[in-house]
C-alpha cells in the first residue's frame, strides 16, 4: 500500500549559517554529496566527470535570468513600489507587486529611466501592466532591472552588501542563452558549471544536450496544502529542439543513461510526450504543471544533479520521488552534519542511476 505524502514529511531544521548567500570561487570546487543506492560519499564538483556512468547523455537547461526586478514611483503619491515582471501578456507585462498603499487600476507607475507602468486589472495576486515603450520587457528590465535573488537568500546576507553588477555574473549559468533571456530564477544546478569543468568533460568525450524550461516565481512557492497530491502547481513554458530530441531517443534505444542537471530538466524531460510520437523535424515546446512527488515511475531521467532544497518545496517531493524520503531525510541529516551549504547558491547533490 502507497502511502501519500503530507506536508510533514518535507520538513526539516536547517541552521541559519548553512545557507549560502554566495557562490564559492571556482564554481566547480563546490561540494557534491553522492547519493548511492544505500550510501553517500562526500566528493567535490570537479569529481562529477568522472563519477558519470559510462556513456551517459547529459541534459542541462540553458534559459537565462532576466534582471526581472524593479523599483518604481508612484506618480500619484511618489510613494515607492517593489515589482517582479513574471511574463509576457497580451496586454502587456504580469507582475507581481508590493507596495505600501493600496493598488487599484489606472494607477501610474514611472520606472527609474522615465517609462511608464499603468495598472490594468488584477490577475490573481498578481497585476497586468501596460508599458509606455515599445521595447520588449527584456530589453528594458537589461537597462533598470536588478537580479531576482531568492528572498532567503537576501535575509540570510542581512547587513552583507553584494552589488548587483556580481549578482547578475553569479546568478546565470554558463549553459544560459542570451536569447532565453526570460527566467525569474536560476536553474541552480547548472551554476556548478565553470570553463575548466566544461573542459575536463569535453576531454572525456561526454555528450551534452540541452532544453529549455523558463522558470517561474511559483518555484518559490512552497507547498500549503497537508496532503501533497493537493498542491496546486504552477505552469511553465519548455521548449526542445530536435536535435535534443535525437540524441534522447539514440540514449534510449542503446540503453545509455540520461542524467539531468536539475529539477527543471527533469520537468522538462518528464513533460515530454511518449517517445514514440517524437516528430523527426521542428522540436517540441509546451507549458507544464507537472507535479514530481512519490510515487512516480520516471521515464526518461535515470540520474540527476540537484541543490539542497527549502522545506515544504515541490522540488523536493521531486527528489523524493527518485530516491525515496527516507533516503532523502538520510541525505539532508547527512549534508547538515557535513556542512555543506545549502539552496540556490549553495553545494549540490548527484543521485546516481
């Protein structure tokens, strides 16, 4: 008998100084805790080529992070408003908004190079905005936006000043396109990746493909209903072209492992229809709400790179789903007496096949 997950079960204490608020320099001398089938082995990032299985598909997800976040003044009061733009609309820009007074439609919001935000209407918590410019979202949030770092991250630094100039270079990996220019947050996994890693796995021949999910806000959202299968997922766009689409069938058909850098991969890939109805031309591309929680019976990942996770997250139900909670809860107590250091900037997790 399966027994569901509650929101319990993805609790657990982490101490305040384990989570990291920085990335460490190099990137790839990050620690990487290696889950096998009824151990773990404390490694590092640089170890990673070598620890992939033979022959293995490595799949990494290549958005990047727009400088999502503003600050505007309201042209009524001058009173200020915190934004976060979440996407394209037809009328215009989503957002999300936080202001000290009461927002309402019609409302006028000046960014810091002169444009103009003007409320719409409401879409859920959130704002539909129509822009004075023409320009795309990502060509002026380049100009007055700021890196969307996780909240967590930004109680954690508390008086710790990090200019956003540094943030902006941190928080993008280097798979990252500058035309997939449209995530509010960081494919985390991939930030372990610097020149040399890329290097030394080049030198051992491993193959590399790449997808795209653009992730939204809602991967900060954690889980608030007691039974897990009543969460409520958010949506997010994934795009793969055909040349991915090849190298994955080829993977499958010689039975060779895929290993997926992060949970937003393993999203992508697991979205993916039956292999069979594949096209032979053009890619694929969707939007998903795919909920990873136990029981699930992956059909394309078979391992995963990963970052430690915040309690109640849907990411790690995803973890639990391949290797189990107990196996999960074993690991984090492990991490946590290991010091190793924790979320978005933090080490990171290699479950194996």
């Amino acid at each position: 008998m399966t027994v569901e997950l509650t929101i319990a079960d993805l609790e657990y204490d982490l101490p305040q100084e384990r989570i990291a608020t920085q990335p460490v320099s190099p990137r790839s001398s990050a620690k990487l805790l290696v889950v096998h089938k009824n151990s773990f082995e404390d490694c590092c990032m640089t170890d990673f080529p070598d620890l992939l299985p033979e022959n293995a598909l490595l799949v990494a997800n290549e958005t990047a992070v727009l400088p999502a976040r503003f600050t505007t003044v309201r042209k009524d009061s001058g009173g200020k408003v915190e934004g976060l733009f979440l996407e394209e609309h037809s009328q215009g820009w989503c957002v999300m908004l936080k202001s000290n007074g009461k927002l309402r439609s019609g409302i006028m919001l000046e960014l810091s190079n002169g444009m103009d935000l003007t409320l719409l209407e409401r879409n859920g918590a959130n704002w539909i905005c129509a822009c004075s410019s023409s320009h795309s979202p990502q060509d002026i949030l380049v100009e007055v936006g700021t890196t969307p770092i996780p909240p967590y991250i930004l109680r954690a630094r508390g008086e710790e000043h990090v200019p956003d100039a540094v943030d902006r270079e941190h928080y993008q990996t280097l798979f990252a396109k500058h035309e997939q220019c449209e995530s509010v947050a960081a494919p985390t996994a991939g930030l372990h990746f610097d020149e040399s890693l890329l290097s030394k796995m080049s030198s051992l021949g491993i193959e590399q493909v790449y997808v795209t999910l653009h992730v939204g806000a809602g991967t900060f959202k954690g889980i608030e209903t007691q039974e897990i299968k009543n969460h409520v997922m958010h949506h997010e766009r994934w795009a793969v072209s055909q040349k991915t689409l090849n190298a994955i069938g080829q993977a499958k058909k010689d039975n060779r492992p895929i290993i997926a850098v992060g949970t937003t991969t393993v999203r992508t890939l697991e979205s993916l229809p039956p292999l069979e109805s594949w096209p032979i031309d053009g890619g694929l591309s969707g939007s998903t709400d795919l909920m990873i929680a136990p029981p699930y019976d992956f059909r394309l990942v078979d391992g995963m790179l990963t970052n430690f996770h915040l309690p109640k997250s849907t990411l790690l139900t995803l973890v639990a789903a391949k290797i189990g909670i107990e196996q999960l809860h074993a690991a984090y107590k492990k991490a946590i007496a290991s010091e190793y250091r924790f979320y978005s900037y933090g080490d990171a997790m290699f479950i194996l096949p």
